[in-house]
C-alpha cells in the first residue's frame, strides 16, 4: 500500500503553514507574512502579503485549530471544485479578508481561519440546487455567524472580522457555483 499526496492544494497548504511556524528564517520574516495594515498598491510587498497571511500562525494550537477543518473539509472540496478552483477561492479569500481589513481597522491578521470558515460554508452549499436551499446551510450559517458575532463582544486577540469574512465569502461562492464545480 502506498501513500497518496490526495490534495494538492490542500497538503501544501498545510506543509507551507507547518514551515512558516517551524523554521526560525521564516519565522524572523514575520511582517512579510501577516497581512497589510494598510493600503499600499505601490509596494510589491504588498501583494505578497495580501495571500501570505493565511500561511502564518501565532502559535501551534492556532495552526492545529485551522489545520483541523482545512484537512477535513479541505480534500472534499478540493475532490468536488478540482485543485484549481479551489485555489483561486482560497488566494480570493485571504486577498480580499486582507484587503477589508485593511480598509477598515488597523492591525494586521495572520492565520488562516478565514479559509476554514469559508471551506466550512463552502462545503454546506454541497447538495444546492437553483430552487432550493439546503438546511445545513441555513443551520450552519445561523450556529457560525451567531458565535461570531457573540465572540466579538469579547476583547482578544482573535480577529473574528476574518472569520466573518472568510464564512461570508464561502458561502457567496456556494451560491454562485453551488453544486457546480
């Protein structure tokens, strides 16, 4: 029996957030991999962080937390929109949560849970049709934005703006492709 690199995207995922927390030459680059806290469209290095964010993580528990749910929703998804599709919504969603971010506060966010909760919405769009709207979805939605909102109420260092954002444009993608890959 073999071993199988199942999900391209994913398991690079994955391997990229493991190296930019264990290796001490990037982890010294840290500002090169926490979102911009503000806009700079003449900086090259702006771009960059607009997708590296999502690889960082403050600690390991913040990195096996989002490790969890992208390893488990993740290859589904991957299986369901193919790798490439599945990429393109994972760089539209860290650029775009960093983009907002930056556009409205001040800080920078690193960790990649607003691709976990855009894989979590993602994959309740998976039995969609154009006249129906599946109940996990409804039920999902409710559960994830009710304790997002609540956890706002609460002073951290969790940035539940990505969260939002993250779960927001997942589902946008569900409804547009819905069951289509």
């Amino acid at each position: 029996m073999k071993i199988k690199y199942n999900s391209p995207v994913i398991l690079t995922y994955a391997l990229m957030a493991l190296a930019c927390l264990t290796l001490p030459a990037v982890k010294n680059l840290e500002l090169n991999f926490s979102s911009p806290a503000r806009l700079a469209f003449s900086d090259p290095g702006f771009y960059f962080r607009l997708v590296s964010h999502v690889l960082a993580h403050a600690t390991w528990s913040h990195l096996m937390g989002n490790l969890m749910i992208i390893l488990l929703v993740g290859p589904l998804l991957e299986e369901k929109y193919q790798s490439w599709k599945l990429f393109e919504m994972m760089v539209v969603t860290a650029a775009a949560t960093a983009l907002l971010n930056a556009t409205l506060f001040s800080s920078s966010l690193i960790g990649g849970s607003g691709l976990a909760f855009m894989m979590i919405l993602l994959s309740s769009f998976s039995n969609f049709s154009a006249k129906e709207i599946p109940l996990t979805f409804i039920l999902v939605s409710v559960i994830f934005f009710g304790s997002e909102v609540i956890a706002i109420l609460k002073i951290d260092q969790i940035s539940q703006f990505s969260h939002l954002a993250g779960g927001f444009i997942g589902a946008t993608y569900g409804f547009f492709r819905g069951g289509r890959g």
